[in-house]
C-alpha cells in the first residue's frame, strides 16, 4: 500500500515538473487591440512582365532544337533553326536579279550618252533623247527593285534563325524536331524571371476602395507563406464588359526567387486601418470544424479556447473577430501547449 502511495506522488512530482519545463520554455504571445492595416484580399494569377512567345514567320522543317522548357537562355542565342534551304534559293535568285539589272542599266547609259552625242550633230530628234532617257530611268528603278528584293530574301533566310530576345528561361517548347513550321505557329514561349507581377481581377463595386494615387498592396503566396510588398500598382483604365471588372497588375520586387508564371497568389490592396485584435498564425490551430488557441490559465497550463478567425492580415498574423480579449496570453506552439495542458491535468488529478 505505501509502495503504490509513493509511486503515485512520483508521478505526479514528475507530471508537476513536465508541465512546469513546457510552460517555461513554451513561446507565448500577449493579444493585445493594435492598430493594423484594413485590407481588400483578392486572388491573383503570376505571370511574367517580360514574357514572348516565339512563332515562325517562314515555313520549314525544324532542323535544330538547341533547348528544352527550363533552359536557361541569353540574349541573341540560337534556339532553334528552320531549314534554310529555300530561303538560300531566294537570295542566290534575288542576287541574279540585281546582276540583270545592272547589265540593263550599263546598256541604258550607254545608249542615252550615244543619242545625247547624236543630238547634237542632229542626227536625231529630241524626241530619241527622251526615249533614251526614260528607258535609263526605267532600268535605274529596275535596280532598286532588284536590291530591295535581295534585302527582303535576305530577311527571310534570317527568320530561319529563332534567336532570343531576352535573357531567362524557357518556359514551354510545342514543337520537336522534324516538324514543320509554318508561319505564325507558335515554337518557343520565353520569359524574364526577374520581373514577376501578380494579375488581378477586382469586382467593379470594388475598385472605387482599393482605387487611388497612394494605392499599395502585399502579395501573399499561400502555399509557401512568403510575403512581398509591391513594387507597383496599375490598375488598368478599362472594364471587362463580361465579367464586370476591372484588371490591376501588381509588380513584385525584382529578383524575388522561386515564382513561376501561372502560381496562385492572393493580393492584399490596403485600403484603411483599424484597431483590431491578431494572432500570428502558427499560433491558430485547426481540427476539423474547430478553430483555436491555446491561452495560458494562469495556473502554469493551457486551455483550448475556440476563436472565430478573420481574414489574413497583411502582416501575417490572422485577425480574430471573437474568443479573445486584449490582455490574454496565447501560445506559438499549439501542439507543445496541448502537451503542457495535459501534464497539468494529470498533475491535478
């Protein structure tokens, strides 16, 4: 009997110790009424600022594919080349071409210096000279044509080429070697990492409170958690007559590392500040239908408390909108607090 006497009190000596080591060592937080920002939250779309979709401008089979989607690629570098083969039958054409017509117009010269001489003996009429000289005109212009011939062909074997126009990645390839390009088919589509912008679609009964010269806005990646503050707002002068609303583009910091066109975000344009009540949001914890904190009781443990939780501030914290009153202690760690509340009930026990 005295041996199950002492290792009760045993274990509740260890349970009181337990719950003593959680708590001291236990983050917590002081909820406190602060003034934070009032936001607008609104789903958003990433897409590149510099972003271009490469597309042939002359048929051909694809000779040489030098990239893949996810290669990163220079300025001026060859991605892919179309075969050249009739593009150089145009330019040895349009070569032979200007030689014609420079045989042409040697011989006009020539015979309108021969009629001018024979003019002045009077062998001819004025009317030969003018002859003479229209037809050196004609020959002249024939010249022209045959050299802007030879730049257009020459144009058109350089569009075999598909260099880059910006330095970045390959976002998607939608061709493979062999097929046929023609023109206006899309091959390549490229874009500039370090410009990013999130694209939003706001309601028109909207636009007037987020709308203005000092407008700003954070951008919220859901998924990872990471924040940005904008680098700048546009909001475009026009309504989309469908759907009733309003783009704004919103540019993130350059360089901001690991977006990718087409990730989910959500845009949080500020329009206002009020007192509030927050949590950060590691401290929120989620089971099912129940959304809590864990609040320090005063007597060493924690309780579970449901919270009716807000929308995501832009601060990151959470804004509760009932469950908690200023002054009240809640923990960062919602699993160690369980722990520690459950130590200390069994230490009362």
């Amino acid at each position: 009997m005295i041996d199950r006497l002492l290792i009760r009190l045993l274990l509740i000596s260890l349970a009181l110790v337990a719950a003593g080591i959680a708590h001291a060592e236990l983050p917590t937080v002081r909820v406190e009424a602060r003034v934070v920002a009032r936001s607008h939250p609104a789903e958003a779309t990433l897409e590149a600022v510099h972003q271009v979709a490469l597309a042939a401008q002359v048929p051909g089979r694809i000779v040489a594919l030098n990239v893949d989607a996810g290669d990163r690629i220079a300025k001026g570098e060859v991605l892919l080349r179309i075969d050249a083969v009739e593009a150089a039958q145009a330019v040895a054409g349009a070569e032979a071409g200007i030689a014609e017509a420079q045989a042409n117009l040697i011989n006009a010269k020539a015979a309108l210096e021969r009629t001018a001489r024979l003019l002045e003996r009077r062998f001819v009429s004025p009317a030969a000279l003018d002859q003479a000289k229209a037809v050196y005109d004609a020959a002249e212009a024939q010249l022209r044509a045959a050299r802007a011939g030879r730049g257009q062909a020459g144009a058109v074997q350089g569009y075999t080429a598909i260099v880059s126009p910006l330095t970045g990645l390959v976002a998607a390839r939608h061709v493979e070697l062999g097929d046929m390009a023609q023109p206006g088919r899309v091959l390549l589509t490229v874009y500039d990492p370090a410009a990013m912008r999130a694209i939003v679609d706001v309601p028109q009964y909207r636009i007037a409170g987020v709308a203005g010269e000092q407008l700003t806005a954070r951008i919220e990646l859901p998924e990872s958690g990471r924040w940005f503050d904008a680098a700048r707002v546009v909001v475009l002068p026009a309504a989309d007559p469908r759907t009733h609303t309003v783009r704004v583009r919103v540019d993130l910091p350059r360089q901001a590392d690991g977006l990718v066109p087409g990730m989910f975000a959500r845009v949080h344009f500020a329009t206002g500040a009020d007192r509030r009540i927050a949590v950060p949001a590691e401290a929120i914890l989620r089971r099912g239908e129940i959304t809590g904190v864990y609040v320090a009781d005063g007597k060493g443990g924690f309780g579970l408390r449901q919270i009716r939780a807000g929308q995501a501030l832009a601060d990151g914290s959470v804004e509760v909108l009932a469950g908690l009153v200023g002054g009240e202690e809640v923990a960062l760690d919602p699993v160690q607090a369980s722990i520690a509340g459950r130590a200390t009930r069994a230490a009362s026990r």
